[in-house]
C-alpha cells in the first residue's frame, strides 16, 4: 500500500448544547479531518481529536495541522507499507509526542488498508463484537436537579453507561442527590479530567459510597504515584484516561497500581496500533477496557466502535450516536442507536462502513492543505 495524497481539511461543527467539562466548555468543534488516497484511488478519511485548547493535553488542532503537514504526513506519504501496523513504528521513531496528530495518519493508513482489501475496520483488527453498547458522557451541569433531570432523559434514551462530569464544588453533592433520586442500580462513573490534587482527597473518599462504575482520571496526567495513593484508599477502581498515553504507561499503572480500569482513545494514544498494544496488554493483566470519544464527528467515532469491537472492551464505552453530539453528522449513513441502546457495526461495508458526506464536508471547510510524496 502506498499513500500517494493526503488533504487536509479543518471544518466547524456546532454542537447540539455547550460541554462543559473541569477545564472549559467547548460550543462548536473545530475539527481536522485527513482524506487519505493510495496510488489506485481508493480514499479513506481519518480525524485528528485534539481541541481547540491545550485543556485536555497539549495538544491542539493548530499544533496538529503543523505536526501532521511538517513531521507527520511525510513519515508515511509515498511509503510502501506492507501493513497499516507499519506505519506507527514509522510516526515513532525519534519524534516525541504529538500523539493526536500521528493518530489521524496512523488511524488513516489502516482505514485505507480495510477499504483496500474490501474487509471491515474492525475484523482487520481482530474485532469479535458485532454490535456495541452506547455509552453518554453528560458535562458539568448548572445543578443537581438539572443533572437528575438530563440522566433519568438519557437512561430512557436506552444508554448502558451513564458518565457525568466533576470537579470540585460539582461533585459530592451532585451524585448524592442523583443516587438517592435514581437509585443504587444505575450504572454510574464520574469523570474529573485531572481537576483533584490530593488536598481534595475527602472530596474524593466522599464519593467512594455512592457505588460508582469507577472514577475517570481524578488527578494530573503525569500524577501516577498520587493516583497510586488514592487508589489504596478507594473501593471505587479509578480509570485513567489523560495519564495513558501509550502501552508503557499502563506497565507503570499495573506497577503502581495506579488504577485498575483504562480508557483507550485511539486518538489519544497515537492511533490503532498502540490502542490495540494496550488492549492486549490489559486483557493479560485482567484489566477491563473501554472505549472514549473526544467528541469526534461520525468519522472518528467509526473508529472508536471498531476498536470497541475487541474482546477486552467488556465495558460500555463513551460511544453515543450522531445525534447526540450534531444536528447533521458528516457520515452517511450516521450512527444510530438501537431500541436497546446497541449501535449495529456496518460488518458487510468495508472499512468503518459508512461514507463520508463530501459536499457538506467542502461547505463547512475553512481551510484544507493538499500534501504529496516528495
Ligand atoms: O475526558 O473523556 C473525556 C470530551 C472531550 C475531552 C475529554 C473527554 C470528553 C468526553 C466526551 O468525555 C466523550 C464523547 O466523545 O462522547
Ligand atoms: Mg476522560
């Protein structure tokens, strides 16, 4: 397989309703979107997740555009590539970080290679699962009532996880009054996106006889070692989300035992290949995995229900249908959820199964870079 051409593009989409998490509120999505297109003219787009502030990590949509156009792209561009798990030791070698942007070009060369071979995305990975269960992360809300009030909406929609948003002042008191309105047997998480140092550990311990699924990411990306102290005074597992950046950081996990659930972003991680690295290794080491989003358009999200497709994804992930994010997604068809709350894998279409809608596509564009070998 050979890369011949990459554009990129960036587009706007609004969303639906602000998201508010510890560190900001995102209204409108800008997002990078690559279309990959190999020396026979098959086409596949990929997404690059990071925002459009160094909130979540330090990455951002204009340090990827750069990091793609200038280090990453030409890693792989006019490459003969035996195979799409070729191309992320190529986007690691003596290039450090960055992981976002070498995940939308890793993440494209594999959907190329499926469309290429006419298979699905998710059995070129080993994918088991043909249906996946919907999962909603809902932001900070203005109080408890209104965040019982869009929980008990959201578990009528069919939702088999309920994730809500934290940080300190919108926590303890928020859940307590969501478990004693909706009972014990939600199946409940919180998400705190690294808003906790240990001075908060009471806050933290509160939370611990709610009987929540877990607690996502309470202190900083680089704070394994409090994780690890936290962890020892918790019944609830924590999940780390921002701290896994790559295989060798759940080795640290798994060592510190600085949690006991991990979140795979593909886009986080660096793309397909160290999302399915760490799969592999949890599943070894009996640690549940699932799947989060950064509200990615339909054509991230096609990703994320493939990797979520692997054995070792045993929970429900941050995966929601179309609507829930877009009034109009950029996918044709869009991801729609089933009467049971399951959203249907397109196994019989190649890649992620769906296509992109390109003329909404060009409409929404503000800028776009057309790169090629050489
Ligand atoms: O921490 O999981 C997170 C969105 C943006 C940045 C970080 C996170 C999130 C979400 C949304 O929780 C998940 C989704 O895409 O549905
Ligand atoms: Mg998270």
């Amino acid at each position: 397989m050979n890369v011949e051409r990459i554009i990129m593009r960036e587009i706007a989409l609004k969303l639906k309703e602000p998201f508010r998490i510890s560190s900001g509120t995102t209204f409108e999505r800008r997002i990078l979107l690559l279309e990959l297109t190999d020396g026979e003219g098959t086409v596949a787009w990929s997404e690059c997740v990071a925002g459009e502030y160094p909130n979540y990590s330090s990455e951002t949509i204009d340090t990827a555009w750069l990091m793609i156009r200038e280090h990453a792209a030409p890693r792989v561009l006019g490459r003969d590539l035996e195979h799409p798990s070729d191309a992320w030791p190529l986007l690691e070698r003596d290039f450090r970080g960055h992981n976002m942007a070498k995940a939308a070009v890793e993440m494209g060369v594999w959907e190329l290679h499926a469309r290429r071979k006419g298979i699905a995305l998710s059995r070129l990975i080993g994918g088991k699962r043909s249906s996946i269960e919907t999962g909603i992360s809902i932001g900070i809300q203005s109080s408890p009532g209104a965040l019982i009030e869009e929980v008990a909406a959201r578990l009528a929609e069919g939702y088999h996880k309920i994730k809500v948003k934290v940080m300190p002042g919108s926590d303890v008191e928020y859940l307590t009054a969501l478990r004693d309105t909706l009972g014990p047997d939600i199946p409940l998480m919180v998400d705190a996106n690294s808003a906790y140092t240990p001075a908060d550990t009471n806050r933290l311990t509160a939370l611990d006889g709610l009987g929540l699924m877990m607690i996502e990411q309470p202190f900083g990306t680089d704070d394994l070692l409090q994780h690890a102290h936290l962890q020892k005074l918790l019944t609830t597992p924590i999940c780390l989300d921002e701290s896994i950046t790559g295989p060798d950081r759940v080795r640290d996990m798994l060592e510190l035992g600085s949690g006991r659930i991990v979140n795979i972003k593909p886009g986080r991680v660096g793309g397909m290949g160290p999302s399915i690295a760490i799969h592999d290794l949890c599943l070894e080491a009996g640690i549940p995995v699932w799947c989060g989003g950064m509200l990615e358009s339909g054509v991230g999200r096609g990703y994320n229900l493939a990797l979520a497709s692997l054995p070792g994804f045993t929970l429900p992930g941050d995966l929601s249908p179309s609507a829930r994010y877009w009034e109009r997604d950029i996918i044709i068809p869009e991801w729609s959820m089933e009467s049971d709350g399951t959203i249907t894998l397109p196994l019989d279409e190649p890649g992620t199964g769906v296509e992109v809608d390109a003329d909404l596509v060009e409409s929404l564009t503000s800028r776009s870079e057309v790169l090629t070998a050489g």
